[in-house]
C-alpha cells in the first residue's frame, strides 16, 4: 500500500532537524580531524625533508673538510719532495695545481696554491698553502671548504761541511746547518736563520744546537759519473766567457774557468778545479738536477753578482776571495772540504784565512784582527818565498800581547828559516821583538818592549843583507847583529800570517796589515818609503795588503730547486735537503 502523508492533529509531519544537525557536526568534526592530520604530516614531511637536507649538506661539508686536509697532506708531500710535482705546478710565479682528485672520476675535486711565507723574505722553508674542496655540480662548485695552513720544512739543510765550519761575519744562511766538527762564528745571530747541527757551537744561531746524530739526512748522490737520461748533455774546457749554454748536462774533464758573463743551464759537472771570475755569472740547474758538481775545488775569486740556483756540491774545499761581492746560492750547497774565505796578495797568490779572523781599519786601508787563539792566514808554499841570500820582511802591527812571556810569530816560513814576530827569552824576564833567519841556528836582531808597546800601530821590519841581521821599527834602526851565512830553505813549509806553522799553539793576538817581503835587503830610505804605503817594487816578492772587506755570500735553503733524481731510469735515487716537515698551523680564511 503506498504510504501517503501522515496525519495528525497538528497537520503535516516532517523527519526530525535535530537528527539533521547533529549528523553535520560530526561531518564538519571529522573533516577538521582529517585537515588536521593532513597538515601535521605535511608539517612532518616537510620538517623531515628538511632533515634530510641538512643532513645531507653536513655530510658534503663534513666530506670537503676532509677533502681539503687530503689536499694539505698532499702539498705538504709536493714542498717536501718536490721532485714529485711537474713542472708546471712549480713554474715561476704560479706554485698551483687545479682540479686534483682523489678518486678519479669523482665529482669532487680540491685546488692548491703554494707560496713562500710573504712575511720571510728570503725563507723557502716556510710555505703559505691554500686548499679549496668542492663538488662540482652542473659545473657550479658546492659545499665548498677552503684551509690555510703553514708549513715549516724542518730540518732543511743549506750549509753542509765535511769538518769544522768557521762562519765569516758577513755570510748569510736561511736554513739550517751541518758540520762534522764545530761551528765557530762571529756572525751576528740572525745571520744563521735555522738550526744548527754539530758536535760543537762557539757562537748562536736563531734557530736550536743539535748533535749531528739528530739529522737523518744523508749525502747527496753526485759524483763524476751523475747519470740523468732526461736532459742530454755536452762538454766545455778551458775558459768560458760571455756565452749562455742551453739545458744539458755539461761536462768538463779538467779545470775549468768562468771568467764572466756566462749563463749555463742544466747542470756543470767538473772533474777538476773550477774557478770562477768576473761578473754576472749564472749557473741554472733544470728541474730535478743539480746545479754543480766540482770533483776538486771550487775557487771563487773577485766576482760580482754570481748566482747558482740548485744544488752545489764540491768534493773538495770551496774558497771565496773576501773582496767578492754578492755571491747567491739559492738551493743547498753541500762542501766535502771546507768553506774557506781567502785574501790575494798584489801577484795573484792566495792566502786562506784560518779560525775566524775579522776584517777591520789598518793604517793603509783595511786590516785583519787576530784572536791569538787560532787565527792566521795561510800563504801556502811558493818557491818564490824560499829565499837564501838577502831578505826583507815588513808588516805594520798593532799588537794585544807584547810582553805577556810567550812568543807570537807575525810573519814567519817555520821556525828554522825566517820569522819576523816577538818572543820572550828563557830564563830572561825581558821580551823582545826579532827578526831572525836560520842557517842551522837561529841568528837574532832584538830589541826589548814591554806592555806599553799595545794598542797603537808600529811598522816593524827586519832585513839580512849576508853581512848582518838588521831590525826596524817605525822606521828606525833599532838592533844590528852581523852574521855571514845563507838562510836554509825549506820548500814544504808554508808562509803564515799570525802563525807559526811548526809550533801550533804559537798564534799573535792583535792586527796586522800591509806585508811585505823582497829578495833583498832594502835600507833605511826604503823601509820608511814601505812604512809611507809607497809601491817599492824593486825586489819585491810578495805584498798582502790585507784590504779587503769580507766576502758577500748568501746561502738560501730551498729544496725545490736542490732536490734531484740520480742514476738511471731502472735505479733512480730521490734525495732532497728537507729531511722532514711539519704545519705550524692550520685553519679558515
């Protein structure tokens, strides 16, 4: 039966509103429960990406950082054993090496720049180092991370020498030091800017005192027969001079002359003496060669403006006038003798100063002031100083020790055969000064001083004409002792200044200037025209007039130009100066 409308007293009836409203309510409740927890999972998700991302950020930077350190390791490896980087990331003026990896096609790369210390002029053993770490993505750099550190090569040898090392008062070294005995030096204490490693030290050095056995550093490997199939190589003799020779191994079988103007690249390998002279010489070494290599001895005369980058290794001694004048060795200079700076009398003859005299005012010019502890110059043998007949020796002196009981050679040829000095007489409280000649006994002229002779300038002089034994002094005649006989001549022994070569604990404290010697006995006119600095030539043997002032010589550790590859392909040698190194600090720009 259809159902109609239902009726009732009060008309017509509707289904209940209230139901209604109460089913919308909780419509509207559960949609708002669902916007709800929509938004907090959104707001979850969000947060959550959020995370992630951040997490993923820390994790690339936390990647670089350690990327970056890598890098610093590996340009510590380049500076210490620069043998290992090409020669573009050494080229002058870049140091830099870009896009470097350690893990070959990898996104992420780091960047280095490699600088000596800006506020070290002079230093190549302090570096500035630079290391930026990125990934590269889409060709932009992200999480990029960038140190700086310094490092220090410690030790980095400049200066090695077989035996005692006497360090003149106007050298120069940065770097650090070796000898096999003892360093004396009177140098100013910046003047040694580095360590010092030997078994003994007079002196100081900016740097520590260690015993040799604190440096593991060994000899260089050159010697005559150096092989390194990367350069080719040619030969050169006799006297070089205004000529630049191309990068190869250059090879002298004898001595060998650089009289001026000559530039060489590559390396020079000497089997003689090498002797260098005039001005603006320069010996370049190629990457990963030694610069020289001298089999006997390295003779540096009067020049001016001589550079050497790379390493200097000389078998024997290295000698260097005290008149030469901006000498530079940029690199390490390894000595198998000794270091020696050296004077020049008005011939040419070299005089090789002993101990550590310093150069100082004379009477005519300069002057050497002697310690009377181990100074002296050593003149060498000369046939020309053998003289058996007539003689003259003259000196102007200004002593510290007259009178003090003890004997004090200024010119003497040994002491049985001819020696000009002052002396106490055994068993006489009298000193003397004397000029004697020995003909198998010792024939004196004397005459008597005390402590007031000290501190002021006298020319003192003796002569033996084969009649008498005859002694000066400022120019006054002052002791005479006739003797007819021939001076013994005695061809090995050595002419000394200050010294006394057969008796080694004989040395004269005080200054001494303007030697003389002739092969004749000059008189009272002519001792007082030497005494004046006049040129008395006739007759004249040898004059030292000691005018020089010291020798300009710069030594500067850098092992990227002194480390070198030797022997051959099938058994090379890596050696470097830098024994070790360390960063003095690291941090963020």
């Amino acid at each position: 039966m259809e159902r109609g409308l239902e009726y009732s007293n009060t008309g017509v009836h509707h289904p209940s509103s209230t139901l209604g409203r109460h089913r919308g309510v909780a419509l509207l409740m559960v949609l708002v429960i669902i916007l709800a927890v929509t938004v907090l999972a959104t707001g979850f998700l969000a947060r959550a990406d959020t995370e992630l991302a951040c997490g993923g950020n820390t994790l690339l930077r936390m990647q670089m950082d350690q990327l970056a350190q890598s890098g610093l390791e590996h340009a510590k490896v380049l500076v210490q054993h620069p043998q290992n980087g090409s020669a573009e990331f050494w080229a002058q003026g870049t140091t830099s090496a870009t896009q470097q990896q350690l893990v070959a096609e990898s996104r992420d790369f780091y960047d280095l720049r490699v600088l000596p210390d800006s506020n070290r002029p002079g230093d190549r053993c302090t570096y500035d180092i630079t290391c930026e770490a990125y990934r590269l993505v889409g060709g932009e750099k992200t999480g990029r991370s960038c140190l700086t550190a310094k490092l220090r090569l410690d030790p980095s040898l400049g200066l090695w020498c077989n035996g005692d090392l006497q360090f003149r008062p106007t050298w120069r070294l940065y770097g650090d030091v070796r000898s096999s005995g003892t360093i004396v030096t009177l140098a100013p204490q910046e003047s040694l800017a580095g360590d010092a490693f030997s078994n003994g030290l007079d002196g100081t050095v900016m740097g520590q005192h260690r015993g040799t056995d604190a440096l593991a550093l060994a000899w260089p490997p050159v010697t005559s027969d150096y092989q390194n199939l990367s350069y080719g190589g040619g030969t050169v003799s006799g006297t070089l001079s205004n000529h630049t020779y191309e990068t190869r191994i250059w090879r002298c079988t004898g001595n060998l002359v650089l009289a001026g103007n000559v530039t060489l690249h590559g390396m020079l390998l000497v089997q003689g003496n090498l002797t260098i002279r005039g001005h603006a010489n320069r010996i370049l070494a190629a990457q990963n060669l030694p610069a020289l290599y001298v089999h006997g001895h390295l003779l540096i005369e009067n020049v001016n403006d001589l550079r050497i980058d790379g390493l200097v290794v000389a078998n024997q001694d290295i000698r260097i006038s005290a008149a030469a004048s901006n000498v530079v060795v940029e690199g390490a200079l390894f000595v198998g003798g000794a270091l020696l700076e050296t004077t020049v009398d008005t011939s040419g003859r070299t005089g090789l100063l002993r101990g550590n005299p310093t150069w100082t005012t004379g009477v005519l010019g300069g002057a050497l002031q002697l310690d009377g502890v181990d100074d002296y110059v050593d003149c060498g043998t000369n046939p020309d100083y053998d003289l058996s007949a007539r003689i003259t020796v003259a000196a102007w002196v200004n002593t510290n020790d007259a009178g003090d009981g003890r004997h004090h050679p200024y010119v003497t040829k040994g002491d049985r055969t001819y020696a000009l000095r002052h002396r106490h007489l055994p068993g006489d409280p009298s000193n003397f000064l004397e000029f004697f000649i020995y003909d198998g006994t010792w024939r004196s002229a004397l005459f008597p001083v005390d402590a007031s002779f000290n501190g002021e300038w006298h020319h003192v002089a003796g002569t033996y004409d084969g009649a008498n034994v005859k002694l000066y002094i400022d120019g006054i005649l002052r002791a005479t002792t006739p003797h007819t006989g021939t001076i013994a001549v005695r061809p090995e022994q050595p002419l000394y200044l200050g010294a006394n070569s057969e008796w080694p604990d004989r040395f004269y404290q005080g200054a001494i200037d303007d030697v003389r010697i002739y092969n004749s006995a000059l008189d009272g006119t002519s001792i007082n025209n030497v005494k004046a600095g006049q040129a008395v030539t006739a007759g004249l043997v040898t004059r030292w007039t000691l005018d020089e002032s010291g020798s300009g010589l710069t030594i500067i550790a850098n092992p990227r130009k002194a480390a070198i590859v030797a022997g051959m392909p099938w058994s090379q040698t890596y050696w470097s100066p830098a024994a070790g190194s360390f960063f003095r600090s690291i941090g963020r720009p």
